[in-house]
C-alpha cells in the first residue's frame, strides 16, 4: 500500500467548509482589515482564500497580535503549555470583542 499523504488541510473535510448561502469569496474589506500590536484576534480560517492561510489546530484560537510580516500578521497563541506563533493574513483574522 502507498503511504497517504499528510497535507496542510488533512481531516478537515468539515472544519474548513462554508455553508451554502455563504460559498464564494468573502468580501473584500476582510483583506483590508488593520490590527495593532498587542491587539486581541480570533483565529477563524476562511476557506474561500487559500494564501495566507493558518494552519487547522490554530483554527478558534484566541491569540494577540505581535508584529506584522508582509502583508500578515503574527500572532501569538497558547497550544497547550506552548507559546506559538501563527503567520496569518487578515482574511483569517476577527477582531475579539470580549
């Protein structure tokens, strides 16, 4: 037997999957969206954009923002007892309200 392939999307066939009334791009304003260092964001993956996509155990994790890369930004989260540093651009970023 072939080994199977162990993607960046594995055993995401429901977690990265819209709704029908919302399939299709996202609009555009989401990819303008400004963050500030020391700001708090949700993590919530948009699969209608594949760039800059973080990967799915990051997926509803809450984290602040420390620096920007590019046109993204870096984000520090707590995955366990580890401090972790996420590469996600603003499609995939949600301002925190609490």
């Amino acid at each position: 037997m072939v080994q199977a392939s162990r993607g960046t999307r594995t055993k995401t066939r429901k977690l990265l999957q819209k709704r029908p009334r919302d399939r299709g791009l996202s609009p555009i304003t989401k990819a303008f969206q400004i963050f500030e260092e020391g700001e708090k964001v949700n993590i919530v993956i948009d699969p209608g954009v594949h760039k800059g996509m973080p990967f799915s155990r990051f997926h509803g994790l809450t984290g602040v923002v420390v620096g920007a890369r590019g046109e993204a930004y870096e984000v520090s989260v707590k995955d366990g007892n580890k401090t972790k540093m996420v590469v996600a651009r603003p499609e995939h970023l949600v301002r925190n309200s609490g």
